[in-house]
C-alpha cells in the first residue's frame, strides 16, 4: 500500500496517510477539502531508463539464429547468424565486389 502525502484545506494541514488506492479514491471522493500533495515525481523503475534496452532471453536469440540461418544473405545473418571461417571469408570478398 502507497504512503500519501495529503493536504487538508480546512484545517491547513499537511499529513501522510497509508491507504490501499480504493481507500484513497474512497477519502478524495468523500472529502472535496483533501487534496494530494505532489512533492516529488513518482519512481519510475524499468531496463528502458539510461539507454539500457529491453534484456533478451536465450530463447529469443537462438530463434532469431534459426531464422538467420534459413535466409544467409539478408542483414539478420549477419547479426544473428553462424557461419563458418569459409563462409564468412566469402561473403566478405563478395561484399567487397558488390555481388551482395
């Protein structure tokens, strides 16, 4: 259950309060006079902050190498894909000719 910081317009006071949401829609509803004080942003918490993308699992990578393997020439393979010494020497001199 959150910690709510409220203000009493009435009384001019300013408490804390810990309530479940329904408790607290319940108190704003009954109580017009009761406002919420918003001292501080709330804490957002996620890999999406800092630049820091969404962590794959095994699961998704290997996926994604089957798929790379079943079409070598496309930008998947090259990201994704096993190759061999040989393969990969080929298409580097054919990447270099502009066959690819």
């Amino acid at each position: 259950m959150p910690t709510y910081t409220l203000f009493n317009e009435q009384a001019g006071v300013e408490y804390e309060d810990f309530l479940t949401i329904a408790e607290y829609e319940q108190l704003l509803k009954d109580s017009p006079f009761i406002k919420r004080v918003w001292d501080n942003a709330p804490a957002i918490v996620g890999d999406h902050m800092m630049g820091v993308g969404p962590k794959v699992d095994g699961g998704f990578n290997e996926n994604m190498s089957r798929i790379a393997e079943a079409h070598p020439g496309s930008p998947m393979s090259d990201r994704y894909g096993k190759s061999s010494t040989k393969s990969s020497k080929t298409r580097a001199i054919l990447k270099k000719h502009g066959a690819i």
